[in-house]
C-alpha cells in the first residue's frame, strides 16, 4: 500500500542508505527470488545493491556471513524500478530451510516520491548509513516495524509445492501480535502445515492488510482492487482463503446511523465482490475458501448496532452457501461468545471487542481443517 508519513522511512541525513528487513519463509528451497515494489511510488525506485542472508534470529540484524548471496536485476546489481512497477529479481542458487528467517539487504541511493510498503509487518527492519548489504552486523542502524518495497520473497521448493494465499485485513495482518514473534493465526497454520506429511509442502502467503475492505479503499487498496495483485499474481496459488468485510460493515455506520437501504446497497456489494473474487480464482484452478466474518460487537470503535449485526449475518450466511465458494472455516462458530453471539468469547477477545487475542489466533489457526488442503502439490 501507500505508507503515510506516520509509518514512511524517516528521512535521512546521508544521500545513501542500507534497508535490511526480516521475513519468515514458508517452504525450504534451492533458489531464491525477491519482488521489489514501486507501485505506488511517482517517481522511479533506485537499488544499487541487494543481498540476502539467513538471519541469526527473527528479531535481530545479525546475518550469517557465511550465506549472503548477492542479487542481480538482468545479470546487474543495480536496478531502477520504473514508477508502478514491480521487477522480479533473477534467481539465485541458496540453500533456505523450512520456516528459516531470511533477511532482505538492499542500498537505496534515495527514496522514491511515494513509498510503497506494509506497515503491519509485526516484523523490525534496519535502516543504515551507507551500503551495508553484506556487513554480518548494521553499525548505527535505527529500527522501524514496517516493511518497505519488498513485495515478495519466491522460493523454489526441492519438491512439487503449492501454496495458499489468505486475503484479510488486520485480523490476518496480526493486529495485536507482538513484533518478531511470528504468532499470527496464519501462522499457527503454516506450522501445522509444517507438521503433516500430507501438507508440509504447501506455502502460507499472509495478504492482509489491516484497516483493509472488501469494496471500498480504506488503508491499502480494496480487496477487490488488489486480488490481481495480491494473488493471482503469486506464484503457485492454488487455494486462496478470504476474510474480509467487517471494515465494510464497521465504516458504514462508524460516524453515523445510515438507512436501510445503505444496509442493503453495502451489503449488496461486499458480496457482488466476494462472487467476483471467487469466479476469477476458479477460472485459474484455484480453490477459494471462504471465512465467516467474526463478531464484533463490543466494538468501541465501530460501536455496531442490530441493523450491523443482520448484515453480518446475511455475509455469512452466503458464505455458508453450497456453492457459492469451495470451503468455509467458520471463525464465527468458533469465535463467538454463545451467550452473545454478537460479540467475541472474552477469552479470545484482544479488549477491543474487534481482534482476537494471542490466544485468540492461535485458536483461529489450530481450527483450520487440515484436510481441506491434503494432497495439495501440483
């Protein structure tokens, strides 16, 4: 998305500067590629160098030298990415285990007007002076919870794979989640993934992102704007997971009530999308599962009422469908409180009535049936 100046990378007092950033692999791998992204940028991205390396641990910039790999762009180091775009870097031979952290280090010679980025990456990257891509240790680095321009890390798996793309707002982004603990719903479903022989080789691709909505742009684009994007665009996409809407249903009565008929018309259309959604995945063999949208009624945020509460319901109810998408988790049934039903259990409730807590994730994860991706490969 468009980082705002809130989360943007601070400005720097050198020209130059080294962005090293962590990110967690799903699959272990031979080869390794990354996607860098301008695509919200207006003027071009400039990378004079790029590394990758096996972190020393999740929530540090210590590298292991003995690993860093240089990246090249068409056989060069350096590389401009045109306003909009993204480029694919060229492949390069490593050796990458399961779940392994692998730190992204690139030279920027400046920023772009417009950064392209996700800020909710409940991850630390590493700003520095000077090209520091392949020091084992950044000297005067300033820590930022974001990422920048890394769009994508692709790793080419020793065995036939596929991977599973789970399209969400800050419920999947990991709201609430401390930094580098890696304890998102999604996952605890990548480790459970992990531990089945039938579905070890499939890849968690975590798309959310938070404030996000089904329709309409909020933080990031909407989902419908960005599917193409964000998942069609992936490689090895064969099942796709969506939990979206309660930003829709939130925003539309957030500052004021609104009329039966804006009920209707909003609802009419987060499903219109939704159908969209899973027409075009299925075109390209893909098999969508769709997401109950969870209660939120003790929102203080969104403060929904009864008229909130049918539209939720009539969502879900399509959801629930024969037909109408391939699968259904059902985070509802299993996330609200049987005495309210309009309102998270209080031991899976954050406090804010919205997202789920720690514990909450992980019941969300561990809930995901496994057989719905058993014998997955392609």
């Amino acid at each position: 998305m468009l980082v705002d100046a809130n989360d943007a990378l601070p400005p720097s007092p050198v020209k130059d500067l080294t962005l090293r950033q962590l990110v967690r692999l799903s699959l272990g791998g031979t080869k390794v590629r990354i996607r860098l992204s301008n695509a919200f940028g207006t003027s071009p991205l400039t990378v004079t160098g790029v590394s990758i390396a096996l972190a020393k641990s999740p929530g540090s910039p210590r590298i292991d030298p003995m690993t860093v790999h240089g990246l090249t762009f068409e056989g060069a180091a350096a590389v401009i990415v045109p306003a909009g775009a993204e480029y694919v870097s060229d492949p390069v031979r490593m050796k990458v285990p399961a779940l392994a952290t692998l730190a992204v280090s690139m030279h920027l010679a400046e920023l772009p007007n417009g950064q392209t980025g996700h800020p909710g990456s409940r991850a630390t990257s590493y700003v520095a002076p000077g090209n520091q891509i392949a020091a084992p240790q950044l000297q005067a680095a300033t820590p930022v919870e974001h990422w920048y321009f890394l769009s994508e890390v692709d790793v080419a798996p020793a065995v036939p794979s596929a991977a599973i793309a789970i399209l969400g707002d800050s419920i999947t982004d990991g709201h609430g989640v401390k930094t580098d603990t890696n304890a998102r719903w999604t996952d605890v479903l990548l480790e459970r993934l992990r531990d089945s022989p039938a579905t070890r080789s499939l890849a968690v691709l975590n798309v959310g992102i938070g404030g996000n909505r089904m329709v309409d742009d909020g933080l990031g684009p909407n989902a419908a704007a960005r599917f193409g994007r964000d998942v069609l665009a992936r490689s090895g996409v064969r099942y796709l997971i969506i939990l979206e809407g309660v930003n829709d249903l939130g925003v539309l009565t957030r500052d004021h009530p609104v009329s039966s008929a804006d009920h209707q018309a909003l609802v009419g259309r987060v499903l219109a999308a939704y159908a969209q959604i899973v027409a075009q995945a299925r075109e390209r063999g893909i098999k969508v599962i769709g997401a109950t949208i969870m209660p939120y009624g003790g929102s203080g945020y969104y403060h929904p009422d009864a008229a909130n509460e049918i539209d939720r319901r009539v969502i879900n109810a399509w959801i629930r469908t024969a037909d109408n998408v391939d699968r259904v988790i059902d985070f509802d049934a299993l996330m609200r409180d049987p005495a309210q039903p309009n309102r998270l259990r209080k031991d899976f409730d954050s406090g804010d009535g919205l997202h789920p807590s720690v514990a909450g994730y992980r019941a969300m994860g561990e809930a995901v049936p496994l057989s719905i991706f058993a014998g997955g490969e392609r």
